[in-house]
C-alpha cells in the first residue's frame, strides 16, 4: 500500500448515512489512519478530536468509478490523473478505475506499473488500472496477477491501433484464460462500418451529428453483446458489459441483486453510465458532437428502459465512461469531432436528479455507484460506510447548483451538463479521511491510494 499522511481525526455529527439499503441518522467517528473507527449515534469529540456537523445531510459511501477515462499517459493535453482525479473528488467519487487506451495502450505489466508510478502523489482520489487486450498479448494476460488489476478490458468494437479484437481465436483465448474479470466494450465494427458508408453516400463528410445513433447502431450493440455473453458461458468467465446503451441488450442479463441471497455472485454483469440517463437523440440538436459518445445515445423508450432496469436490478453498475476531449477536438466536424464526454465532476449530482425525480431512491445510487463496484471487482474495505473500512465519504447537500463553464475542473474545461441545475450538490468529500473538497474548492495535497483486491 502507497504511504500516506496520517488523517486528522473527525468526529461527523448530525449525519444522515445513506447505506447498505438504509437511511438513519448517526455519527461517525475517522480515525488517525483513514479509516471509520465507529459509527453510533451520541458520540462525543475526544481530546484532539476535530468536530464536524454535518447539520442532518446525507453521508454517503465515496463512489467508485469503475470506468474512466484520465489520458496519461500520450493524451495529456486532454487530461490527466491529477486534473481528472480532482474533478472527480469534487464530484463525490473518490476512487476511480482507468481505462488502458492510452498511449502507450496498457497491454503488460510494464504499462501497467508505470501507471501506477505515474499516479503515486498525483491522484485525489483512490485508483487502479485495467490491463488491455490487443491481436498480439495473450501471453501477458495470462500471465496477470490478479491482485494488481480489476480487470481485463476488450474493445469488442473500434478503437485505438491494434485494440480492437474481432479474432474468434482470440477472443476464445481470452475468455478461457484470462484470472480476472473480464471488461467488454461491446459494438460490432463491420455493422458500424456498413452504416457509415450509406450515410457517406448521401452526405458526404457532412453528416449531421444526429445520425451518430443509426450509424452507431442499436444492431452492433446488440449482436457484439450477444457474443461477449457466449463465449463468458462457454468458458464460465466473469463477464461485465460495460456502457449498455439500448433497452433490446437488457433482454440478455438476469434481473435481481448483484449478490444473490444465497450469497452467490452473478458471473455475468451490466453497467450503464450516467449520460444514458440524462440524454437522448433529442439533445443532438441543443448538444451536438458535445454529447456525441461512443456506444451513442439513442432513443428517449432507450432512456427510460435504461433507467427502469437500473431500478429493478437488470443493471448492477453506474459509471461515468468520463473521457475529455479538448473545445477544440469537439467543435470539428461530426467526421472529426471524437467521441466522449467529460462527466465525474457532475455524474453524482445527475443520478441523484434521478432520485429527486422518483426514478429510483438515494439508496439505489449509492447500491450501483458505490457498493457493487465494490462487490463486483472485490475492491478491499472500500464502497460501504463500516467500522473498518477507509473513510471515503461524500456529503450530499440539498440545495440547487447550476453547472457553470468556470467550475469545471477537468482538464478540458467544458461539460455536456452546462446551464443544467441540479437539486442537489456536493458539499464535501474525504479520500482515505481527509476532507478535500469543501464544496468550493480543492483542500491540500493529492490523497489518493492504489486500490487494493480481495481476491
């Protein structure tokens, strides 16, 4: 474990916890070493004791972004750890897992480690890296140990140089042999490819941003999603489809809890992320390529389909898939302009819009945005609010905030969420027991710890 400075011990009173399927009033206690030291009601500050009222808001477990993002290295003109892992503080995540599309891709361990140098010191917030798949890195990923990654990511769809596997051997290959849970990034290439030419042949290379949903199709979502869950059936691999964008892929994941009541584990899991909440091809016209993401945004009956099975337990996981580009890079041309949105800094905030809504409840964003990525990746004594566990904690307030272009702290310096109010912000946040963001502003050094896996 990364060595850390000793936290001051706190004493949160007047708290409202948000956790483990219940909502009650309690305080509780940090502990010189970062972690919760005791939650009850009626506690009383000791010498030296730093007290915080919390004056009856909600407390709710740190969340754990299971897909970012963070371009470092080769794209850090876009953003990285310590810029994106700041607006991720500030948005109430406070451990994050990235993506190894970067440049150099994370394809051994090498990569892997030096993204773990390059994060000791600079990340606000918790991390770990996913190990990538290439046509040529079968060998490394089976040679990971699998208490240094959370996982193996495929890109089961285009993407950067030699990271798209389409290669039924391949495939098979990883799905038998890889140790760890396997990440999929599910939309079929030749479809996508075959859709692009039609629209070619009728516009040229001024194709309107809102046919990213036809040419990013529903069909390529769901013929690649069906074959990630084959093969995770044929070998009995732990499979976690990431970014389900259409109602047609829910059909294919067993509804109910993450963690059955037998105590047993569902092998095959989904996630959506935030902007499938928020957005639909409507916002195209207002948006732009400013929400033009990969898979796309699709339908309102999408939107809401997606939204109810995050309610009944379809999708186990809210993510952000939070991926800046610069003003500049999204003003091109639709043909140009690259997919993704920078989202952690607001993607909190929007979930619990959710809950104000009735979609579902406050408990429900903290089951799918904290507990089951914790449960999910066996991240250790991180994502629930107990004795024991690292005090990562976000304090939510009830009070409007509207998403300015100056506030954002992503490298970036822009959001899909712009002019947006919220009934909800964020008023503090603690990584590993100290506080740092006070609802304004970055408080002291970089806190974050390399994540560890129980496993």
């Amino acid at each position: 474990m990364t060595d850390f400075a000793p936290a001051a011990a706190t004493l949160i009173v007047n708290a409202r916890l948000v956790n483990e399927g219940r909502e009650f009033d309690t305080d509780l206690r940090i502990g010189a070493d970062g972690r919760i030291a005791e939650i009850a009601p009626g506690l009383t500050a000791r010498a030296n004791e730093a007290v915080f009222d919390a004056a009856g808001r909600r407390l709710l477990p740190g969340m754990i972004d299971d897909q970012v993002h963070f371009r470092e290295p080769g794209l850090t003109h876009k953003g990285d750890l310590a810029s994106e892992s700041a607006a991720a503080v500030a948005g109430g995540i406070t451990s994050f897992m990235d993506m190894p599309n970067t440049s150099p891709p994370t394809l051994d361990r090498a990569a892997l480690d030096d993204k773990y140098r390059r994060a000791a010191g600079r990340a606000y917030g918790n991390y770990a890296f996913y190990m990538g798949t290439s046509t040529g890195n079968i060998d490394a990923i089976r040679a990971i140990d699998p208490l240094t990654t959370p996982g193996v990511k495929i890109f089961m769809g285009a993407s950067t140089g030699n990271m798209l596997v389409d290669d039924p051997a391949i495939l098979d290959a990883v799905f038998r042999d890889a140790p760890t849970p396997i990440i999929t990034h599910c939309e079929d290439t030749p479809m996508i490819d075959a859709e692009l030419a039609k629209f070619r042949a009728e516009y040229g290379d001024d194709i309107p941003v809102e046919f990213h949903g036809e040419i990013r199709s529903r069909a390529a979502c769901i013929q690649s999603t069906r074959l990630a869950i084959e093969l995770a059936r044929r070998h009995d691999a732990r499979l976690h489809v990431l970014h389900i964008s259409t109602a047609d892929e829910l059909a294919l994941f067993e509804r109910g809890p993450l963690i059955r009541a037998d105590g047993s584990r569902k092998r095959i899991t989904a996630e959506t992320c935030i902007h499938f909440l928020r957005f639909d091809r409507r916002d195209y016209a207002e948006r732009g390529n400013f929400i033009k993401c990969n898979p796309a945004i699709k339908d309102p009956s999408d939107r809401e389909a997606l939204t109810r099975a995050l309610a009944d337990d379809t999708i186990d996981v809210l993510a952000t898939d939070h991926a800046p580009h610069t003003l500049e890079e999204k003003s091109a041309p639709y043909l140009r302009a690259p997919s993704g949105l920078p989202l952690v800094q607001f993607a909190l905030m929007a979930a619990l819009e959710c809950a104000h809504e009735g979609a579902f409840g406050v408990m429900q964003v903290v089951q799918k945005f904290a507990h089951a990525s914790a449960q999910l990746f066996d991240v250790k004594d991180r994502g629930f609010l107990r004795e024991g566990y690292f005090a990562d904690l976000v304090l939510i307030e009830d009070r409007p905030y509207t998403v300015r272009r100056e506030d954002v702290l992503s490298k970036c310096g822009w959001s899909p969420f712009e002019g947006t109010t919220f009934r909800s912000r964020i008023a503090s946040t603690w990584v590993n027991g100290h506080r740092v963001w006070d609802g304004e502003r970055l408080l002291g050094p970089a806190r974050g710890q390399r994540l560890e896996f129980a496993r």
